[in-house]
C-alpha cells in the first residue's frame, strides 16, 4: 500500500500530523502489508534526523526533484526499505534504464543492504500514455539490471 505525501517536503513542521495520520492508514492495512509513505516534489534533508519518526515499511523518496535525498541514503533508519523515485512523472522524456543506475551507482552498497523498489517519483497520470508505459519499462530494465549486476535477490 503507498501513501501519497506531496506536502511533507515543503512543510516540514507537519511531521507529526503526517506521522499519526500515515500510522492510521497503514494499522488498517495490516501487519504483513508493504507500506510506502511516499513524499515527493521535493526533500526530506530538515527532517534527516526524524526520519524513523514516519511510519511504513518503506520511505519513498524523490530523487529527480529532490536532490537533498541523496545525502540521507546513508543515514536512513535501519531495516527501512526504500522506494526511490528515479524517473521524472513531470516530463515525457525518458529516462533509460543504464542513465539510471549510473546515477544511483556511487550508493550501491548503501541500497544493496535495504530493500530496495524503483520507479517514477510520483503518478504518472498528467503525461501521455505511451510516456507513462515507457518510463515504466525503463523501470523494469533497471530492476532486471540490479538483480543480475549487483546480485540482489528478488
């Protein structure tokens, strides 16, 4: 289940109202339930050091719009996983699969301790269809590219 968090990265002071409201939704998923609180449209670098604060089993991060992510990789709450949102929702440009783990190579030991989902940083709804479906493909070439390239398990 992925709950969506565009506001998070502009207002920061609202961490514990997003944190309650997000432990809300993802208690009524369950407990064996993937949750991804997904925050977009920006960074989470003010709340580097709250960052367990945030509930889920994963942390979307955005990391075409939110260059202040990157930094924090190595300092994210242990046993989190992560959704890293790689491919930009907002253009039709593709982004392929090899530009992409290029830009996430110099954190391959970082993310290869987590569990790790890649994709676009948030709906893919406001492009064309055809955009959407290849940013999506390009998403699956990535992930087939880290399984057989840094050995990571399913």
């Amino acid at each position: 289940m992925q709950l969506d968090e565009p506001m998070l990265c502009r207002h920061p002071e609202d961490l514990a109202l997003v944190a309650e409201t997000a432990a809300i939704v993802f208690e009524a998923a369950g407990p064996k339930t993937t949750t991804i609180l997904s925050t977009y449209f920006g960074d989470l670098a003010p709340l580097a050091a709250d960052l367990a604060k945030l509930p889920g089993t994963h942390l979307g991060l955005d990391m075409v719009h939110g260059s202040g992510n990157w930094p924090l990789l190595p300092n994210l709450p242990e046993g989190r996983g992560l959704h890293l949102g790689l491919f930009d929702a907002r253009t039709t440009r593709i982004e392929s699969s090899a530009e992409i783990a290029e830009r996430i190579a110099p954190y391959r030991e970082i993310l290869m301790a987590r569990d790790v989902m890649v994709g676009p940083q948030c709906g893919l709804e406001l492009i064309p269809r055809y955009a959407a479906f290849d940013k999506l493909l390009q998403a699956r070439y990535l992930r087939e590219t880290l399984q057989k390239v840094w050995r990571w398990r399913s």
